[in-house]
C-alpha cells in the first residue's frame, strides 16, 4: 500500500492542458498568462492588486525590502513557523525578533507581541498558521499605534476569511504574500505572490522582480525615453518572474479553489467529529471571526493521556504508511538562529509546548474517505495501545 502523504497537489486533465498551449504557443516566459493569473488572483482574494514571483520566499524577501529596512530596525515574527518566514528580514538586511505562539491556535501571541516591541521595532509579519486566520484587527490597532507595517504571511491561508474578508485583501495590513509549492491550496509547481492596495508598492515589486529595472516611461528618472529600446534600472532587483505557462497553471488551478478549500474543510470537520470523544488528543481552536482554509490539520497529543512521547506516535504512524509531518520545528533550535539571535527557548514557552506535541494529519482535496478513515483508524489503535491507564 502507498503511502499517505500529509499534502499533495491536485492536477487535473484540464490543468494539463491549461500548460500544454501555453507550451505551444510563442511565450514560454513572462507572456499574457501572468498578468491574467495576477488579475484573477487580485479577483479572488480581493486585492487592488498582484505581482506573481517565482516562490513564496521570494514572495516574502521582496515584501521585506519593499520596506527599506536599516541593519539595526527589527521586524517581528512568530518563533514557530517555516523558516522563510524569519529569513526574509535578514535578506533585506534586518534582524527578526521571535514573538511566542499561543499554543491553542499555532499563531502569534499578542501578548508576546506587544512585550517584545521597542524602539528598533519596524514591523510585524503574523503567519495564519495551518490556514487559519490571526486576529488582524487587534494586528493592525497595534501596528497603527506603533506606526509598524505588517506583512501578512498567508502561504497556508489561500482561501480563508477573516470577518468575512478574504486573506489577502489586505484590509489589516500593507502586504500579503502567498506560495504555490505543491502542498498548499493551489500549485503552479514552484511560484508566489504579493497582493495589496497601495499602487506606490505594485511597481516597486514589477520592477524588483526584474533586475529592478523598469520600461514604463512615466517612471523614468528624468521622465521621458531615449526610445522604445530604452529601460532603466532604479534599484538593485532580482531574477524572480514567474514563468507563463507556471501562470497558466495558475489560472487553472484558482478556478479549483473554492472547491478545494470546500473540500479541505469536509475533511477537517470530520476529523473533528471523529476525534470529538477521543482523551489523547486536542484539535486546534477555531477563529471564531474567520473561516481556515486548512493547509494543515493539525493536532496535539495529551501526552499526559499517553505512555509515550510524540516520536514514539509518529514513527508508529510512518510505519503504517501515514505521512504524518511536524510543524513546525521552533526558529530557536536552529542553529542558524542560535547563531545569529540571542534566544533563549525558556522565552517562548507556547512554542515549546505545542511542539513537544504536534503532529500533522493527512489533509488534501484528493484525500479519499476510505484513506481518511485509515488513517482514524490506525491513530486510533495506537493511541489505545499507548494510553495511559492510570
Ligand atoms: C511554504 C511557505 C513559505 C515559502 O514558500 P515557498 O513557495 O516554498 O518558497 C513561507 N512561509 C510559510 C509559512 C510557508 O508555509
């Protein structure tokens, strides 16, 4: 028997074919699907507009330096993310500052939050964990106070709502950034995106996202062309486009969305059905003012319920061919972090005790029923067998 994987992509035949006459026609790179994607994108999460990159991370280091960070400003980040997250800051020449996670959700403590701003603090990029929304109205009054930007990192939360906005729309912050790696919501195989309002930040992104070079005559420094060859480069940019037919992929995949997120919501809520009863296990808090896309189901063993650690639960579970994943490992156990931040993870309590006991479950739109209640069943017996009886 295969293995369940913990997230995979969904690709139809019409996905296919989407690509193959982008693939057969004159454009291979940057042609008219990526302003098409980019338009249907900034449709979908209702967004004035949105720039596509070749990944998520480039998404997050172009947002980053669209801030013009000095060495000494610090930007907060949850101690308990992908590391991109807190990598983008020290691409754009700044420092990350961790902030502690509230373990019921996996997001961002706001209590943490607003102890570990101070004068070098210049913004705050919150992470929708496992798709399901931060509290961005108290993000913003925050920031709004603090005079910070906030970068909303939603490369889990394609698809999710916050009082009733979608991610993305950027009604609580500057900058929203997205990744279209094969386990989240939609894949164009690698890629990214940056939505938000402000015009100024569009052609600041168009131009980074190419060697920071501009062929719009209105934005040339003394204001006209030497001719229709001409180009200038206004800051040092980056080869990060995003290719046509990864667009076209694009295009066709968001026409899917509503679906996989309808259909990754039936899966969680069964889970939580099924898991209602069970002593050995908690299941994330739901937002109440939102709606989770759920990139990840993600549970949490009672480990005092348990005769044994997470390891012992999740090796037994990879044996039986269920691709459970952790996430995520805390920034501070890597070494990179220890390095370069002074942290102690004695600070960040929340992180510590979500990640003893975290453990993902197999959560994707072409996750049949049967194979779903494999893995109930199969977690089920394990946990019996190591249960604590007292
Ligand atoms: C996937 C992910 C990223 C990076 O996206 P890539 O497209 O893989 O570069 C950044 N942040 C979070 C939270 C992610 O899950």
């Amino acid at each position: 028997m295969k293995t369940i994987p913990y997230g995979r992509q969904s690709i139809s035949k019409k996905d296919i074919r989407g690509v193959a006459e982008i693939l057969e026609g004159d454009w291979i790179t940057q042609g008219p699907a990526v302003a098409r994607f980019e338009e249907q994108f900034a449709k979908a999460v209702d967004s004035r507009w949105a720039v596509s990159v070749s990944s998520g991370t480039a998404a997050l280091h172009l947002a980053c330096l669209a801030q013009g960070l000095k060495p000494s400003d610090e930007v907060l980040v949850p101690a308990m993310t992908f590391v991109a997250t807190a990598n983008s800051v020290f691409y754009a020449g700044a420092r990350p500052r961790l902030v502690d996670i509230d373990p019921e959700t996996g997001n961002i403590s706001l209590e943490d939050l607003v102890k570990k701003i101070n004068r070098n603090t210049r913004g705050i990029i919150p992470v929708h964990f496992a798709g399901s929304p931060v509290l961005m109205d108290a993000i913003r009054k925050i920031a709004a106070g603090k005079n910070l930007f906030v970068i909303e990192d939603c490369c889990h939360a394609l698809g999710a709502r916050y009082q009733n906005q979608p991610l993305g729309s950027c009604q609580f912050s500057d900058l929203a950034v997205f990744s279209f790696h094969p386990v989240k919501h939609i894949t164009t195989g690698e890629g990214g995106m940056i939505t938000g309002r402000d015009p100024k930040y569009r052609d600041l992104l168009l131009r980074l996202r190419n060697h920071g070079i501009t062929r719009d005559s209105r934005l040339f420094s003394n204001g006209e062309s030497a001719g229709s060859w001409y180009y200038e480069q206004q800051e040092l940019g980056f080869n990060y486009r995003l290719t046509d037919f990864q667009c076209a992929l694009g295009l066709s995949q968001l026409k899917r969305l509503k679906q996989f997120v309808a259909r990754r919501r039936e899966i969680a809520q069964y889970y939580r059905k099924a898991f209602s009863d069970w002593p050995w296990l908690t299941c994330l808090d739901e937002n109440p003012r939102g709606m989770s896309s759920y990139h990840l189901f993600v549970i949490r063993l009672n480990l005092d319920k348990l005769r044994v650690d997470r390891k012992v639960i999740f090796e037994a579970l990879r044996k039986r061919r269920i691709g459970v994943q952790v996430h995520y490992i805390p920034l501070y156990y890597q070494p990179f972090y220890r390095k370069n931040l002074r942290v102690k993870p004695d600070d960040f309590p929340g992180a510590g005790c979500f990640y003893e006991s975290c453990l993902s479950l197999p959560i994707y739109p072409d996750l049949s029923l049967t194979e779903q209640k494999r893995v109930i069943r199969i977690l089920s017996q394990l946990l019996t067998r190591y249960q604590n009886i007292r």
